[in-house]
C-alpha cells in the first residue's frame, strides 16, 4: 500500500508513520528527517536546505522531489510506503503522478493551530534515529533518552515558537490545497488528531480500512 501522511507540522505524523510502518511491515520516509540527516553530515544538499529549514520554510521543490526520486527507487519500498512530509506543494504532488507513482491512501490528520504551538514546545527527537518523542504525550522511558536506540534527545531550532508560527502559515498557505487535490481524487481520509495518541493511532488504523 502506498500512503501519505499529510498534516501541520506538529500535528502528529511522524509518530502515526511509526505506528503503520510496524503495522504493515512497509517503510516510514520522512524528507525532514532525510534533510536533516544530510544537515549533520553536511552534504552539499544539506547545506543548501538549512537556511529554509532553520527559518521555517519550505525546502525547493526540485530538491525533495530529488529526493524522493531516489528513495523510492530502492528495494524496500517495493511493497509500498509511507511518505510523511511530502508532497507539501501541489507541483510535488504532480511530480509523484508523473513519477507513474500510485496513491492508494491520503491520511490527513487534522489538529487545531493553537494546539500545535502548545504541543511543538513538548517535542523532542532522537539526535540519531530521528524517533520523536513529547514532554507530555509521548514520554521516553528514561528522560531525555531515546527508547529506540539509546541517544540523546534534542529540542529541533525549528520548533521554537517563532518558527512555528511561520512554518503554519506556509502550511496553511501551500500544503493544505493538497487536501482538495486528493479529496477530488477520492482518497481523502481525515483523522482528527486526539490528545491521546493511542486514539489518534486507533482512528488512523481505522481510516486505513476504509
Ligand atoms: P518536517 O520534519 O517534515 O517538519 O520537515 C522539516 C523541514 O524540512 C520543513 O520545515 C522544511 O523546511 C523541510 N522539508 C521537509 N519536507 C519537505 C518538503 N516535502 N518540501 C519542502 N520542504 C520540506
């Protein structure tokens, strides 16, 4: 199955990735995580991404859609995948049509703005493997640890508050006509995203029957 993820930024997809990947055995590509790992590892790519990431923009569209191209090249996706953070303009969501690239499933999870700034303060993620984890909703096991590979957790520069506030409104302003784009396609499911993430988790699964 192929799927996407789509949502503000702290709505809560990167962690609903998680969940589907474990529950259908197919691989989790997230393009922020993919960016920032060529960030640390300062690749030429990373370099060039890293003022639009640290002012809460969006990266060019022919760098992700680079990127993507050659992640979904490899072996693993075979059986499908989960893209979490991309398509987030429409002319990346045309270049997955033209790619030959069929959709089966749009899940939208839906989360008030105010919500979002209160939550992306909580956020920490794993310096290593990228898992994320919350303060108050999703806590690791041993305080600024991560559960799944034992490394430090960090607060991202681009969940300050500041940044957020802009980085919602280019979501406003350039991902969410991908909601109509997909709507009209008939594979549009919006999950409204809960306090609990267990129930966020238990809609998703549910959306993915549909
Ligand atoms: P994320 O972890 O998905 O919130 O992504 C972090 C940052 O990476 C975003 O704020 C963008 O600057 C950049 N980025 C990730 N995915 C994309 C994309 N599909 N298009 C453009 N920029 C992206």
């Amino acid at each position: 199955m192929n799927l996407i993820l789509l949502g503000a930024p702290g709505a809560g997809k990167g962690t609903q990735a998680e969940v589907i990947c474990e529950a259908l055995k197919i691989p989790a590509i997230s393009t922020g995580n993919i960016i920032r790992e060529a960030l640390s590892n300062k690749t030429e790519m990373g370099l060039k991404a890293k003022s639009f990431i640290d002012a809460g923009k969006l990266v060019p569209d022919e760098v992700v859609i680079g990127i993507i191209k050659d992640r979904l090249k490899k072996d693993d996706c075979a059986n499908g995948f989960i893209l979490d953070g991309f398509p987030r303009t429409i002319p990346q969501a045309e270049a997955l049509d033209e790619m030959g690239i069929t959709i089966d499933k749009v899940i939208d999870i839906e989360v008030p703005d105010e919500k979002i700034v209160a939550r992306m303060s909580g956020r920490r993620v794993c310096k290593q493997c990228g898992s994320s984890f919350h303060m108050v909703y999703r806590k690791p096991e041993k305080e600024g640890i991560c559960d799944n590979c034992g490394a430090e957790l960090m607060q991202r520069k681009d969940d300050h508050p500041d940044t957020v506030l802009e980085r919602l409104t280019v979501y406003h302003d350039q991902t969410e006509p991908l909601k109509d784009y997909y709507s009209r396609k008939g594979i549009l499911r919006v999950v409204e995203g809960q306090e609990e993430v267990a129930d966020t988790t238990a809609l998703t699964l549910k959306a993915l029957e549909d």
